[in-house]
C-alpha cells in the first residue's frame, strides 16, 4: 500500500511539474513583451458594442464612460444590445445617448447569441466603422481606451487586440482585492507571456477590439459560457493572431459577497474545465499535423488549472512528499512553489498593483478554502449554458440594512 501511495505522488509531481514550468516560461517571457505601435494612430471610426441582459442600474454609467473617453466624438458610436430585458436597460441607454437593439428570443439566451445576432443583422448599422470594441456592460473604461484601441488596430497587420481587463475597487474587500492579484497574473502576466512566446494572446470577453471586416466575415460564431475563448482557438485555427495592449484598459467592479462571487467564479471555471475538454483533441492534432508550437502553448495556456485550484494541488503533493518521498521529490515540490511566488509577485510588479492589493495577499489562503466548496460544487452541479447576470455591488449594498 505505501508502495501505491509514493508511486501516485511522484506521478502527481511529475504532472505538476508542466504548468509549474510553463508559469515559469510566462512569467519570464512577460519582462520582454512590448506592445506593437510601428504605425501612426490612424483615429479610426470604432463602434462600442456594449451586450446588457436587465443592465437598468448601472448602464447609463458604461455609456457615459465610453463617451467620456479621449476619442474625438465624430469618430464614435456606441451600440447597446438590449438583449432579453425585463427591465429599463432599453430606455436608459437611449437617455445615453447609446444606439439601441432590442432582442428577445428566450430560445437563443446568452452573449454569445446577443453578439451573433447584432453583427449579422444589423450591418448596415456599424458599416462605417473601421473597427468595433465589445465591452461589458458593467465597466468602466479608462480615458486612454479608445486611443490604444485604434492605435493598435491601425497596425496593418493586427485585426484584433485585446485590452487589459482590471478590478476597479481592488480595495473594497479581500475578495476583489485578490481577484485584483489574480487579474494582474491571469490578464496581464499570462497575456504578455503567451503573446511573446507563441505570437496570439487570448480574448477575454470584456476589452475585445477588432477590425470590423474580420467580424463582418465571422460574426460571433461561438455561443458557449466561455464564446471569448472559444472565439479565440477559433481564429488561431484560422491564422488570425490576437494581440495584447496593455494600455488600453477596461475595469469591472467585483463583488466582496460570498453567494454573488460563487457564482460568478464557477460560471467562468466551469465553463474553461468544459473547453478544455472540447479543444484538446482539436489543438492536438493541429499540432501533429502542422507542426507549429503555437498549437502547444494554446492547449498549455487552457489546460493550466485556475491559480487557486493549482494552489491546492501543490499543497496536496508538497504534503504527501513530505510524509512518503525522499529529498529529491521534496526538492521538486519546493520549486512549485517559488515558481508560483516568482509567477505571482511578478504579476503585481508589473501591473503597479496598489498596496492594498499587496497587503490583501497575505488573506489568499482564505481565497483558496471558499474555493474547495465552489470547485466540489462545480463536479456535482448540472451545467448550464444561460446567460446569468452577476448581482453587481452596488445592488449587494441596497440591499443591506
């Protein structure tokens, strides 16, 4: 039996031992991303596609942000799909100043089939645009976004881009806090990393940009949870890289309750375990049959376990190394996690995280013990496909006495 018991953990740790050398890869390769920017900024006509499912409290907000962009106005339309509301989301974003589509079909629910729908039926409205952003509807962009967008997309080569996807009340709690941490590793870090070493990075839903002929020609064809990253091998099976700028920049609130950060945590990681499984087989025999690396580093760059999970799995081998194995495993259990510190601080070192961010890491074992029950629950749990709107914080707080 012990026999069994040390050949499973050395077995573990060799398994463990590939996503803690590709967090090492990244992480290194980060410290040498630069955005491209070899052309002049071509002030582009951009059309902000804003998806919003009963988005009445905080849409006006999104709107008004957008417009208060640095971005000359007469090169700037926003487009709000008011998508299967039982709400004011229409009306309010009208009262914006927003170009409004109403949509109801309670058969073709989520963002997915929202975005589809607009881009193929509604062409004649965002014609005239060289290129269209997709943001969510509970965002703030920064007043540089437009301008790193269409400085980006003037690049004659770069047909999409995605933008940095950051928190906005990093200090409200230790729950945004440390989903600041991890946005600072997962969508900067990483961004960066696999963008200097396979040449495409990943789209994130909120801060995607792109040329308008691309999205004329594909639509929104992927409508699954995670329709950002399906997107995403979609266009890297198709040769279509997407590039990172670090500078354009769009922030979301989180919420700091308990049930809305479940949900809104195991829709996301449920849906990405759901890919992973969809896209290995795919991305494996691109690799096979073109012989192109970038294949590896995209299934490497799914398959890697969320932070915390990946936590959890370290704590699990580093603690059976220690009880059953010998030094050498041990060794190899300890490198884990100074890869996982290097990987970590590096993420907030290069984003400038605020000193609230950094004093809040020190809660990330708390973090990672809220998530045992939401990973536990995600295994057990029928999967849906629904579009769910996250309870935002603002609406956490009136509810309170």
């Amino acid at each position: 039996m012990m026999i069994i018991a040390e050949l499973f953990f050395q077995s573990l740790l060799l398994m463990l031992a590939l996503p803690a050398a590709y967090l090492l890869l990244s992480t290194v390769a980060a410290y040498f991303f630069k955005k491209e920017c070899a052309a002049a900024n071509g002030f582009l006509n951009i059309g902000v596609v804003i998806p919003a499912h009963n988005e009445e409290e905080g849409i006006v907000r999104t709107v008004e942000g957008v417009f208060a962009c640095d971005y000359p106005a007469n090169r700037l339309e926003v487009y709000v799909i008011a998508d299967n509301c039982s709400d004011a989301t229409a009306l309010h974003a009208r009262a914006a100043g927003a170009n409004v589509f109403e949509r109801s079909d309670t058969v073709n629910r989520g963002k997915g089939q929202a975005l589809d729908w607009f881009l193929k039926n509604r062409r004649e409205s965002y014609r005239h645009t060289d290129a269209i952003t997709i943001i969510d509807a509970d965002v703030a962009p920064e007043r540089g976004y437009l301008r790193e967008i269409s400085l980006s997309l003037s690049q004659p080569e770069i047909h999409s881009v995605q933008a940095y996807n950051g928190v906005s009340n990093p200090g409200a709690g230790w729950r945004p806090a440390l989903i600041d941490a991890a946005f600072n590793v997962f969508n900067h870090l990483r961004m960066a990393g696999t963008f200097r070493l396979s040449g495409t990075a990943v789209l994130k839903g909120n801060g995607m940009a792109f040329s308008t002929e691309l999205l004329e020609r594909y639509g929104w064809p992927c409508h699954s949870i995670v329709e950002d990253m399906e997107f995403t091998l979609r266009l890297l099976q198709d040769g279509v890289n997407v590039h990172y700028n670090p500078d354009a920049i769009v922030r979301s609130e989180m919420v700091t309750s308990g049930k809305s950060a479940s949900s809104q945590r195991s829709r996301w990681e449920g849906g990405r375990f759901m890919l992973v499984r969809k896209m290995t087989g795919p991305l494996l025999r691109l690799f096979a049959e073109k012989g192109r690396i970038r294949f590896l580093y995209a299934l490497l760059e799914l398959a890697v376990p969320p932070l915390s999970l990946l936590v959890m799995l370290f704590a699990f081998a580093t603690a059976g190394s220690l009880l059953l194995l010998k030094s050498e495993w041990i060794m190899l259990a300890t490198s884990f996690w100074l890869i996982l510190v290097f990987y970590v601080v590096s993420g907030q070192i290069q984003r400038r995280a605020p000193l609230s961010t950094w004093l809040y890491l020190a809660t990330a074992p708390l973090y990672v013990l809220w998530k045992i029950p939401l990973y536990a629950a995600m295994v057990l749990r029928k999967k849906s496909t629904a579009w769910v709107r996250t309870t935002r914080e603002s609406e956490v707080k009136e509810k309170k006495p």
